[in-house]
C-alpha cells in the first residue's frame, strides 16, 4: 500500500513538473516572437527615415521613394514598393522581403501622405499564418496588440533641410 501511494505521489508530482516545464518553454518562444516583431517594426520605420535622410544628403527632395502606400522595404533599398510582406531569414543573418528562408514574420509599412511637410509612418509586423490570407490589410493600429500577435511602430518624419 505504501508503495503504491509513493508511486502515486511520485508520478503526480512528475505529471505536474512536466506540464510547468512545456508550459515555460511555449511562454519562452511567445516572448522571443514579440521581441523579434518589435524589432523588425522598429527597423521599419527606421529604414523609411533612412530613405528619407538619404535623400537629404544627395540634395534630391527628401520623401522620393515614400510614395507608395502600403509598401515593403529591404535594408539595402532606397525606396519603398509594393511586395509581398513576408519576411525571409538570409544568409546573412538579415531579414528581408527577397531571399532567404521564410519565417513566420510578416511587415507592411503604411505612409500617410496627407501633409505635404510631413509623412506619419507605421511599421506593422505580424507573425501568425491566418493573417496571411487576409492580403495583410487588417491591420489597424487599433487592432494590432500582442494578443492577436501584431505589434507596430509609428513615427513622423517632418521635411527639413531648407525644402
């Protein structure tokens, strides 16, 4: 009887440990998707400010190539272009919109036009597969938050420089 009740006790306490340990190792990998988008969201609105910094230093007006609305950007490019928005994992260590692996990442920057001196840029990074079919057009500042695993950045770019 004691035996049995060690037994009982033992495998209890190992059910329980198993389901805390799977249970830390999904929370883990959720965490470290979150990170990953909001850096991927920050460097889009980074690579947009770029572009526009860019064409500051080359004398050319400084929002050439923001024209475009919704839009991808790559690190290596000076102009934002209609694209599909997954993200790809290269060789390199990068992710981008060209080569490479596909991951779970998605990003689509919208630029606001309304103000000739100013552009209001958000960069919307989502990492789940069902939003996919939806052309990635859902999402909304309102509506993109980390329960439905979107987050976004936004930033205003003002035209400087003596433009």
């Amino acid at each position: 009887m004691e035996v049995l009740l060690v037994v009982f006790i033992l495998s209890t306490a190992l059910t329980v440990f198993i389901q805390v340990i799977s249970k830390s190792i999904v929370h883990s990998i959720e965490s470290q998707d979150s990170i990953i988008a909001a850096g991927l969201a920050q460097e889009g609105v980074e690579l947009v400010k770029n572009i526009r910094d860019n064409n500051w230093a080359k004398k050319e007006t400084v929002f050439d190539g923001l024209e475009t609305s919704p839009c991808i950007i790559n690190y290596n490019r000076d102009t934002c272009v209609p694209g599909s928005y997954d993200l790809k994992f290269n060789n390199d260590g990068f992710y981008n919109h060209d080569a490479g692996e596909t991951t779970k990442f998605f990003r689509k920057i919208e630029i606001n036009k309304d103000d000739l001196t100013k552009r209001e840029v958000t960069s919307y990074v989502i990492w789940s597969r069902p939003w996919s079919g939806s052309g990635f057009s859902t999402p909304t500042s309102s509506n993109c938050y980390i329960a439905n695993k979107c987050v976004y950045a936004k930033i205003t770019l003002t035209q400087w420089g003596g433009e």
